[in-house]
C-alpha cells in the first residue's frame, strides 16, 4: 500500500514510518522537515497553512500515483486526534476514497 504519513519526521513519526517499510508498504512523510531516513519519500508542507495542506494532500495524485491511506500523525499542543479534519473540514472530501 503507499501511505502518507503526516508528521513523518517526528518522534512518534518516524517509528510509524520504519514500522510501514518494515512491512513493506511504499510510504510518503509530509512534515515541515525532512527525516534522517530516506527510505521513504519526503513532501515539505506546514499543516498550519490551509492552502498547503490542500496542495500537498491533492498533489499526492501527480507525484506519487495516489494513496491507499493517510496516517495522521501530526504535532499538536493539544494533541487532540484529528485537530486538521475540524479546522478544515473541506479537506475531508479531497483525500477520501
């Protein structure tokens, strides 16, 4: 499956990323920074930025061919799940399948 993963750079980024290459999956880290790990291929976006996060997520489609899933894994104060999907529910229907 090739599967983003947004703050793939972070701590807890970075072990779900080498836990999907482990088990073979093609994976693309979306993170305002690059990881050390270049196992897996790297789209520079701040999630801050509406406009993008809009591109990275629909840019998906002509740089990589599509996605099978996306792993949200984003640092956040609150650290409350999903807080991307609430601020901008619009983006919701550009990644669904």
């Amino acid at each position: 499956m090739r599967i983003a993963v947004t703050g793939g750079s972070g701590k807890l980024g970075r072990a779900v990323v080498d836990e999907l290459l482990v088990h073979e999956h093609e994976v693309v880290n979306l993170d305002r920074v690059p990881s050390t790990d270049s196992r897996a291929s790297f789209t520079r976006v701040d999630f801050t930025d509406f406009g993008q996060t809009a591109g990275a997520l629909t840019a998906v489609d002509d740089r990589h061919d599509g996605l099978d899933a996306v792993f949200e894994r984003l640092a956040h104060e609150s650290n409350r799940r999903s807080w991307w999907w609430r601020r901008w529910p619009s983006l919701s229907r550009l990644v669904s399948r």
